[in-house]
C-alpha cells in the first residue's frame, strides 16, 4: 500500500451575477508537493448555470475555465502565469477575487490515490449526487 501523500485543494466557482453570491461549483484545482503535482479539472454544468443567470455567456466562462487547466498545466499559451513555478501559480489561482470565476479556500488532505484525487474531488465537490439507490 503506498504512502499518504499531503495535497491542497480548492473548488473553482462561476458566479453568473457577482452581487448576488450565488455560485455553482464548476471544477476543482489540486496542489501536491510529494508529487509535484498542479492540476485543474472542470466540470461546466450550463443548465444549472443558466438557473442562476439565463444570460450568463457560457462560452466565455467555458473559456476563462480553460485558462485555469492550461495554467495548472504550464502550457505556453497559458500566459506569464503559467510560466511561474508551480505552487506559485497555485497560490496566484487561489487568490481570492471579486468575479465570475472564484475558488473557495484553500483545503488540506492526504490520499494513497493522488492519480484518481481529481476525478474523485470532482465527484464529490462538483458533479450533482447520484439519485440515492432505490429511489
């Protein structure tokens, strides 16, 4: 059995309409050192986004996610940001701000799985729960 490994996480929010504070939760964004890991998912759900604002511009926050993932990943085209070394550009993404794209605070926790903890983070954080068995 491998070793627990420490990781940070944070949940990445759209928030169609700033003024309100409503927000779903649209992916998430995980750091850990042991592995040098710096990872970013997303899980965009429109429809419930539009719940919140039917005229929120899906294409651009769509995009502006994207941006996130191709940071996380250090690509070329990710900007100045994603040529900084990975935990600094883990803290620049979890920096608190005031606009469409938020993340909650940053979360600590350890796992024997750090290959599977994005898809098992977006699962529980992001994607709506499956209805419960029986029902």
């Amino acid at each position: 059995m491998r070793t627990p490994v420490v990781y940070d996480y944070a949940v990445i929010r759209v928030v169609p309409r700033v003024e309100r504070e409503e927000f779903i939760n649209a992916g998430v964004l995980i750091s850990c050192q042991a592995t040098r890991t710096l990872a970013a998912a997303m899980a965009l759900d429109p429809a419930r986004l539009r719940a919140l604002d039917p005229h929120v511009d899906v294409d651009t926050v769509e995009r502006h996610l994207d941006a996130i993932v191709r940071i996380c990943r250090g690509d070329a085209d990710g900007g100045p940001i994603a040529a900084l070394p990975a935990r600094a550009r883990f803290h620049w993404l979890t920096a608190r701000r005031s606009s469409i794209i938020q993340v909650s605070p940053v979360h600590t926790g350890r796992t024997r799985d750090p290959d599977g903890l994005c898809e098992r983070l977006l699962a529980r954080m992001v994607r709506p729960p499956a209805p419960p068995v029986g029902a």
